[in-house]
C-alpha cells in the first residue's frame, strides 16, 4: 500500500466513523432514491450521474466524491414482515447478523446472502407543475449483479466516464420481474451545474448498524437515537408492497 492509499484509507475510516458518530444508533440518513423517482414519473426519468464511480474515469472529480459499493444483506422477503437492508458488518466489526444467518443453511437463510450494492449521487430532470425542466438531486442505487449495473459498465468501458451523458432510465415489471434499463441518450447540451448539486453522503445512505443491534434492527424494531430507520424499511401490511421495491427478492 502506498502512503497515499493508507492516507485515504485513514480518511475513509474516520469519515465513517464520524458518520456512524453523527448518525446516532442507525447511522444513516433517509434521502431520495431512484424508485421514489421512478415511481413518481411514470417509471421513466431522464438522469445523469453527478460522480464517477471510478477515481481514474476521465471525468472523475475527487472534490464531487465517487460512488462507492458496500456489500449488505437483506431480510428475506416474506408478505407483511418488515423488510430492511443493512451493511455487512464482517469486515469492519468481526461479527454480523446477516452472515450468522446465511451460516445456518436452512431453508430461510440462502435469503441472507451477502451482496454487493452500488450507490452514487445523481440528478434528475424533471418538468414542475409548470412544465419547467428541474433538476433533482437523489441517490441511484443497484445490486452490483443487476442487468443496469452491466449497461452502466459497459457505458463506462466504451467512453472512460459516466457523466457526461443523460440517460433514460426505466423500470419495468414488479416484484421479482422487475427490471431496469439504462439506455444514454444523448451528450450533455445544457448540464445542470454540478458545483450548485447537493450530494449525499454515501456513507451514510447504506445503514451501519453496530452488530449488538441488528437482531433487532432487521426484525424491525426500532434502534434508538432519532433517525428514521424507515429509509430503506418498513412494515407493511400483507397485501402491500415493501417501500424497497427496489429489491431483487
Ligand atoms: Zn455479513
């Protein structure tokens, strides 16, 4: 490792902890997501990425951050349970929930499987009640095995950038047929000013649950402190669907 990798890697640690430190018990922080938008805008929204998330990407911008992949585990789906997603705490803390489940190899536990999910800052356009172009910031985020994580790298092998161009983005399906597409459609004519974009702290948009509170977390209790925990969860009676329709399940 060279001086400078450790030096961002000291960086990164404290920047996590300060965000788990900032974040009280939950350690993360409701923002805007892709499916909010989607769902809103007739599941088809017109978006550029407002980062890389490779740091030698041609447009890449250390000032504007990268997006960034963490490897979560999700509760496995079942109608009227809660449903919620949470960092893998193997690595960072020695000890996770999530992998003590998968490690029990019954019937529910190939559900705990650890996976690894992209996010990165970007911006919508949408028209407002007066049929003006705005601009949206919100976080876009994909299983790193989703089809749209392939067209995104594949977009990115061919240009050596991922923003510089606006996509379409569709979602199509429900449920365990839902599925997104990432199509570009056109170079940048009149970009919104990425230096006014509001960006999200990634770190804190994964949830970083300390592991004594996990069980509990994913069971859908309540984990202290005052965030939200209903950023990326939420109970919902059996009929309805989970607020994470994002969710490959
Ligand atoms: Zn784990």
């Amino acid at each position: 490792m060279s001086l400078k990798a450790l030096k961002k890697q000291f960086a990164e640690e404290d920047a996590a902890r300060k965000a788990r430190a900032e974040g009280g018990a939950g350690g993360f922080v409701k923002v805007l997501r892709d499916y909010t938008l989607l769902a809103e805008n007739n599941n088809v929204i017109r978006m550029r990425f407002a980062q890389e998330f490779d740091e030698d990407a041609k447009n890449a911008n250390a000032d504007r951050g990268f997006g960034v992949f963490f490897t979560e585990h999700a509760t496995p789906y079942k109608p009227g349970a809660a449903f919620r997603t949470a960092r893998c705490t193997k690595e960072s803390e020695g000890n996770c929930y999530g992998c003590e489940r998968y490690a029990v190899r019954d019937e529910e536990s190939k559900g705990w499987r650890p996976f690894q999910r992209g996010y990165v800052n970007a911006i919508a356009e949408t028209k407002n009640e007066d049929g003006e172009t705005v601009y949206v910031p919100f976080v876009w985020a994909q299983k790193a095995r989703a089809d749209v994580i392939s067209q995104l790298m594949s977009y990115a092998e061919d240009e050596d950038t991922i923003t510089d161009v606006v996509f379409k983005y569709t979602k199509t399906g429900e449920k365990t047929d839902t599925k997104y597409l990432l199509v570009p459609t056109r170079a940048d004519v009149t970009p919104f000013d990425p230096e006014g974009v509001e960006l999200y702290d990634l770190e804190k948009v994964s949830p970083n649950i300390p592991y004594e509170k996990q069980a509990i977390f994913y069971a859908g209790g309540k984990i202290g402190g005052t965030e939200s925990t209903e950023s990326t969860a939420t109970s919902k009676p059996a009929a309805a669907k989970p607020a994470t329709d994002d969710e490959d399940w």
